[in-house]
C-alpha cells in the first residue's frame, strides 16, 4: 500500500484543510493491503520499530501482549477466567449531528438514500438510517430539543461524565461523544449472546433500549459497554432485527456497504489488546495508511478493524485525539466509484467511497 494514501483520509491532505479545497472529491486507493505487507502476528514477539516503547517513551523489556495475556491487560479480566465464545459482527456506525433534518438533507445531496428511524425511548435522541445492502447501516443521531443538547453539555463541562457513566453508561457515553461535536461519534457490534459477556471483565450492562418508528413500530433491543472508550459498544436485538434496519435500499451513489473501520488511540499495545479480548482473535500487522503511525488490522466477517497510533507530536491522529477522543476516526464504504466525501456536508465525519476489495474473515 502506498502509505501516503490514507483510507480515512485523503493521502493528498492527510486531514481537513492541508493541501486541497474540502469540497474537492479525490480518487483513493482502495484500502487493500497486499502481499508481506499484512501477515498475522506471531505470539510474543512485537514486529514494530517502535514497540520497544510506548508513545511517549523507552519502555525497556516491552513486549506487545498475546493470547492469554492481552485477554487478562484488555479487559481486566483476571488470570485463569473464562472468556466465553461470541458471535461479533459489526451492526452500525453512529455519527452525531445537530440538526436531523439538516444532516438527512445533506447526506442524501451526497447520494445516499436517508430513511428516517424514529424516536429512542426517554426521547433524547431521534435518528435517521442509511441502510446499506451488506445489512451494515450509518446512524444519524441527533438530541431532540435544543434545551436538552444546552443541558448535556453543562453537565459534560462540569466533568459529570465519569458519575454519568458508572450510573448510566449509556447517558455517559454519549455525553462523552457530544461534548466533542459533529461527526464520527461511536460504532456497534452485533452481540449474541449478550448476557454471556456482561459481567466478565469490564462491561457494563445490559440496558434495555428502544425506539419507536414514524409508522408507530415499537423496536427494543439491549446494549453493553466497555469501560474502554476506544471499544465499541455491543447490541442485541430483542425485537427481529429486520424491523430494526431497512432492507432494499439502493443508493445513488453506489454505496454498497461497511469495508473499513479506522480507530484512533493514543495507547497503542492496550488497544490492540482490548480488541484482542474482544473479537477472540489476532490482528495482523500492516503497513498504517497515514505516515509515521503504528498500526494493526482485525478482520471481522468481511470488514476491516483498523488500530492507528501517532508516533511523534507532528500528527493529524493527535489533534482528533486531543479534540474527540480515542475512538472511531474514519470508515471505508464499498461502492462503486472512489472519493473521499466533503467533511462539510458530512457533518465532520471522514468518510471515504471505495471500490469493493475481497472479504476478509
């Protein structure tokens, strides 16, 4: 891969604003990796030049966990515990905007086919769906009234968040998320079953989840949560799924569904090992798409789940890390064109079109 084409992120900017108009849509490189350049990683031994520290430092004697060892640092789960065997697949990805019917209009100037989802149950939030033909959808999340958006983020600049949290983690994720404005806020896996992980290691839950549709339809479903930000949180439909996410949606401008997911972290080896506690499975080691960053890819039933990691202070994944967070920082969709869409118009999220690469497991 040329390392200065950028999946996420078009390799002629790097980030918003660096070196072309934000309105400009550029050929990308489809984010295929070929050849030596992504291998699985063998156990107890760290291929990176710079694993031998952590980001800010020498670290001596430092190796990247594996097996047993990042199951217990990932999710705190103690020596000699079970982790028990789950069917994981990525359900959505979920991008905050202010405004609704703003953010419906300009997603579908973009070419996409927007279908409005309803009302979630406390009436906090209300969404709209791009659903895409893989059963993968974006979620456009929204609050309802702007008293509520002016009250959660008092209460998020107070420093509330970590209360919020252990009290609601729902409520206190997505105060977290608010707080940093429009765009890629979070994503889902698909979790069955969910009252297997809950309780091992550290995730909360379940909470029981809902929304009702314009058509009336009532949907529930449960959620748990990592304590670790930069884990997605996990979904089980209680209500059929199909009542959940529309079907036969075709979109215009060929958009076909989820390639790739890219997460940004600020703590390189506990992030890799909290996805290892996760998904069950090894990353494998790849070339990053943004220069002078570490980086990792799991695959998960035909999407990619990119780890990035800054190495230096000179870095576009510093400032989102220092404004948003660690957490979702691009997605890949499949389609069949390739472009990297304008921030403006999708309300901050960095979204890239690319041509459909061979699934990966």
């Amino acid at each position: 891969m040329d390392r200065d084409s950028a999946g996420a992120v078009c390799g002629c900017h790097g980030a918003r604003g660096q070196g072309c108009h934000p309105r400009t849509a550029h050929p990308i490189a489809s984010p295929r990796v070929r050849g030596p350049a992504v291998r699985t990683l063998p156990a107890r031994r760290s291929p990176w030049p710079h694993a031998g520290r952590d980001l800010h430092g020498p670290r001596a004697g430092h190796h990247l966990p594996h097996g047993g060892q990042a199951r217990a640092l990932g999710l705190g789960i103690p020596p000699g515990t079970s982790v028990p065997t789950l069917s994981l697949s990525l359900d959505h990805v979920v991008i905050f905007v202010e405004d609704l019917r703003r953010a419906s209009e300009d997603y579908a100037a973009l070419g996409f086919t927007v279908v409005p989802g309803g009302v979630h149950a406390g009436a906090l939030t209300h969404n709209a769906l791009i659903p895409f033909a893989d059963g993968r959808y974006l979620e456009l999340l929204a609050l309802t009234v702007s008293w509520k958006r002016r009250a959660l983020r008092m209460l998020a600049r107070g420093g509330l968040e970590g209360i919020l949290m252990r009290r609601s983690p729902l409520l206190g994720r997505a105060i977290r998320r608010i707080r940093s404005g429009e765009g890629l806020a979070d994503f889902a896996l698909a979790c069955s079953p969910l009252a297997e992980v809950v309780g091992v290691g550290e995730i909360d839950g379940p909470v029981s989840g809902g929304r009702v549709r314009p058509d009336g339809q009532k949907l529930s479903w449960r959620l748990a949560f990592p304590r670790a930000p930069v884990l997605p949180f996990l979904i089980e439909d209680v209500t059929p799924r199909h009542l959940r996410v529309p079907g036969n949606v075709i979109h215009p401008n060929g958009a076909a569904g989820v390639q790739a997911l890219t997460v940004a972290t600020g703590s390189f080896d506990r992030a890799v090992a909290h996805y290892q506690t996760l998904l069950g499975r090894e990353p494998f080691e790849t070339v990053a798409p943004i220069p002078r960053s570490l980086g990792v890819e799991f695959r998960l039933n035909g999407v990619v789940i990119r780890l990035m990691a800054p190495i230096g202070p000179a870095h576009p994944l510093r400032a989102s890390l220092a404004r948003r967070g660690e957490g979702l920082y691009g997605v890949v969709l499949s389609a069949d064109r390739a472009a990297n869409l304008d921030p403006a118009r999708t309300h901050g999220a960095q979204i890239t079109l690319a041509h459909p690469r061979n699934s990966t497991s």
